[in-house]
C-alpha cells in the first residue's frame, strides 16, 4: 500500500504536488481556527446581549418614581389638565423600554422580574385612567388622593425596586459571562497550543519531502538551461521524471533547436528596422513641400523681390544641409532648432498672411543632443493640421524648458486643437505601435526614434484642447552630443 501511494505520488504533476501539500497543512489549521472563531463568537454573541440588555435597562430614567408621582399629584389636585399631563409619554416610554429588554432576558428570573414590570406599568395606567375619569365627574379629591397615597406610590416603589434587581442580577450573570468566557478562552489557547506543535511538526516532514521532489528534476534542468546561457546550443536534456518536467524537457530542447533560428531572425529584423528609419527620413523631406518651395521662389524673383529670393535659398540650403548632415542620426541641439527655423523661414513666406513662428530655447540646452528630424516634423503637424484648419492668424512658438533630471521642448500652437477623443485615439495609435493615419505616423515614429535612443522614459507627450491649440513636449535627457 506504501508503495504504491508514493507510486502515485511521484507521478502527479508539480500542481497537483503543491496543491495536495497545501490541503495537507491547510485543513488542521482551518480546523483550529473554525474551533477559535466559534468560540470567540458564541462567548463575544452573549455577552453583547447581556451588555445589550443592560443598556437598555439604563435607559429607565432614575427619576421615573418622583416624576411619575408628582405627575400624578399635579393631575388630581388640578394644576394640570389632563392633557398637559405627561403620564401618557412617561407610560408609554416605560413600556417601551421593557419590550426591548424582552429581547434580551438571559435568565428566567430577569424574565418574571420583566412580567411584573409590566404589570406595574399596567396597573399605572389603570390607576391614572381612574383619576382622569374622576376629574371629569368632579368632587372626587378625597378618591383620588387615596388612588396616589395607596396605590400609585406603592407601585413605583415596586416598579423601581423590579428594575433596579433586574439590572443588578443582569450585571451579575455578565460577570459569571465573563468568567465562562476566560475559562473557554484558557482551554482554546492550550488546544491551540497543541495543535501549533502537531502543525510545525507537520510542515517539517511536508516542507523536507515535497521540495525535493519538485526541484530535483528542475535542478537538472537548469543545469541545461545554464549552459545555453553560455552560448552552448549543443547540449540537449533527457529529463522524464514528473508529469510536467517531462514536457518542460521537451520545450527545452525545442528551444534550443530553435534558438538559432531566432538569432538570426532578430539581426534580420534590426536591419530591416535600421532602413525603415531611413526611409522614413527621407519620406520626411516631402516632396511637394520641395516643389511648393521652388515655385515660392520663382514668383518671388518674377515679383522682383530679389532678397527674399535670397534668404529663401539660403533657408532651403540650410534646410536640406541638416536633413543630411553626413548620414548622422543624432545631432545638437543648436542644429535641430537650425534646421526647424529654416522650415518656418521657408512656410512663413508662403503663409506669412496665417502664420507667425517664435523659438526661445535656452542657449544652456544648445549642447544636448536630439535624434535627427524631432522637431520638424511636430512643427509640420501644427502648420497643416492646426493652424490651416483655423480661419485667422496663427502662431507655432518653440520654447525650452530646463528641468531638474531631464528637459523639454515644446511645440505650442494655436491652431483648431483635437477634441478629447481625437486625442485619446492618437494617443492610443502612438502608444500601441499601430499608427494607421500619415500624420500619426509621423508623430510615433518620432517618439519611437527618442524611446530607442534613450529610453521608454522619453518621448512625446501631447496636450490638445479643441478650437484653443495644441501643446506637444519632448521630453529628453542630458545627454551631450559627442559628434
């Protein structure tokens, strides 16, 4: 029989393993503790009653013997009526308060000491309806004092004495509680005590037996997995032992098949990464805005307008020297704002009647690098999708802002603004690398360019409100340009 419980021990998989070991330890200790809370519960269950109970006794007003009797005396002598009377209220409190400590009587004496409460507050009421139906006859004050004297007088006397009994013996029996309770409490701690040491002892032999068949066999695997870390993809495992290792071998050895396969896959795929960056650098140089550019030109030289023809060429050379700058990916700052002020140079000829532009960055961040092409583009997006969808003037304004462990450059216009959905929704095509219109694309690739140059901590961040403008920071490191 031994023999074969630990046949089928070994050959259940490492959930079953665990799971088995945790009901193992987890069933005694949920006894014990179902075994405390019971007895904690039913001690804490009547001892609430009781102090419930008393509780509601002390809510019976002290006074209610003297404030009861001088009620009644002030009724049948004639300074009160009988409706300015308060015995009605003081009665009907009484028999409301004995109705709650019915609820709570923990003994059968307390509950005959509650009947003959109520009796008396019966009998009360018998005795002020007899004085009040004497009054309305008239003539009857001898009656009525007789009534107060010899009846009234003596059943709150009663009335009071009840009470009070009732409380103290409720007290009394809270007392004995407590004791009963301190005695469960001693015999639960010394069962638990026992049942501590059976549980140690238990999670001993679990904790020595149930591990070493689990890790046994994963210590040989990673051994395997060692030496694939090294660089040794000869190597292949032949580990059966265990429901689940078993499988875990032969994952292993597919991996290691595989593992080349998926070296060479990972260099494929940074190259074609490393063109994509390319090609998108050169898509950044649109061609129409080369085309729109040199028309400009020549309707300024048409208009005679010679100097501007010569800054025009001079931003458009200036702005193509730094697109190309040697095949570099990352350039300063300086350069950047360069090549930018070129390209506003260039629109705000063509546009000067919708666009103005200012570029304020501190000459302290002129010495950190950028990765090529950052700024422009997010410029470009602010003049054709902002400003020209805006009926009026417009303005980009480029400012530097110096931060404690990073900077920022902002783009800010003034244009139309995105509403909260657009920008959510640009937001998401961004961030979840799947950007499906051009000029999302052009605002992800630009973050991706900063994320994999310096960092996921890095890239752009944007701040739309519809019909006021746009705000669009780059957030980048210290780091300096070495070129």
């Amino acid at each position: 029989m031994k023999k074969r419980v630990k046949a089928i021990y070994e050959n259940l998989n490492l959930t079953s393993k665990i799971r088995y070991s945790y009901l193992l330890l987890l069933i005694p200790i949920v006894l014990v503790a179902v075994f405390g809370f019971y007895t904690m519960w039913k001690s804490n269950r009547e001892y609430d009653e009781m102090i419930d109970s008393v509780v509601v006794a002390s809510e019976f007003s002290l006074d209610f013997k003297k404030d009861f009797d001088y009620e009644a005396y002030l009724l049948f002598v004639g300074n009160k009526t009988i409706e300015e009377s308060k015995l009605d209220s003081l009665l009907d409190e009484a028999n409301r308060i004995v109705s709650e400590l019915k609820k709570y009587a923990t003994s059968t004496e307390n509950s005959k000491r509650l009947k003959s409460v109520s009796m008396y507050l019966n009998n009360l009421e018998t005795y002020k309806e007899r004085i009040e139906l004497n009054l309305i006859e008239g003539n009857k004050y001898e009656e009525n004092l007789k009534i107060w004297e010899n009846d009234i007088q003596i059943v709150t006397t009663l009335f009071r004495e009840e009470v009070f009994q009732y409380i103290y013996y409720e007290i009394k029996d809270i007392q004995l509680a407590q004791q009963d309770t301190q005695e469960r409490i001693t015999s639960m701690v010394i069962s638990l005590g026992i049942a501590f040491l059976l549980i140690s002892a238990m999670i001993v032999v679990v904790s020595y037996y149930i591990p070493m068949s689990i890790t046994h066999p994963i210590k040989k695997l990673s051994e395997i997995t060692d030496q694939v870390a090294k660089g040794n993809l000869t190597v292949h495992s032949d580990i059966k032992a265990g429901a689940e290792v078993g499988i875990l071998n032969d994952s292993l050895n597919a991996m290691i098949d595989k593992l080349h396969d998926l070296v060479e896959q990972v260099k494929v795929e940074q190259i074609r990464l490393r063109k994509a960056e390319f090609e998108l650098l050169q898509a950044q140089i649109n061609p129409h805005f080369l085309y729109n550019t040199l028309d400009a030109i020549v309707w300024l030289a048409e208009a005679g307008e010679q100097k501007k023809v010569v800054e025009m060429v001079g931003s458009l050379s200036d702005f193509f020297r730094t697109s190309l700058n040697e095949g570099k990916d990352i350039i300063s700052i300086e350069e950047e704002l360069q090549h930018v002020r070129s390209y506003l140079e260039i629109q705000h000829v063509r546009y000067q009647d919708i666009l103005s532009y200012e570029i304020d960055v501190p000459e302290e961040l002129y010495r950190y690098c950028i990765p090529k092409i950052t700024i422009q583009p997010l410029v470009e997006n602010a003049l054709y999708h902002g400003i020209k969808n805006k009926r009026g003037m417009g303005k980009i304004t480029i400012t530097g802002i110096v931060r404690q462990d990073d900077f920022v450059i902002r783009i800010v216009d003034n244009g139309i603004g995105m509403t909260k959905e657009r920008l959510e929704k640009v937001w998401d095509r961004i961030y979840r690398k799947a950007p499906e219109e051009n000029e999302i694309y052009g605002l992800y690739n630009v973050n991706e360019r900063i994320r994999l140059n310096f960092g996921e901590k890095y890239g752009i961040f944007i701040e739309s409100t519809h019909m006021e403008g746009t705000i669009v920071d780059v957030r980048l490191p210290y780091n300096k340009n070495e070129s």
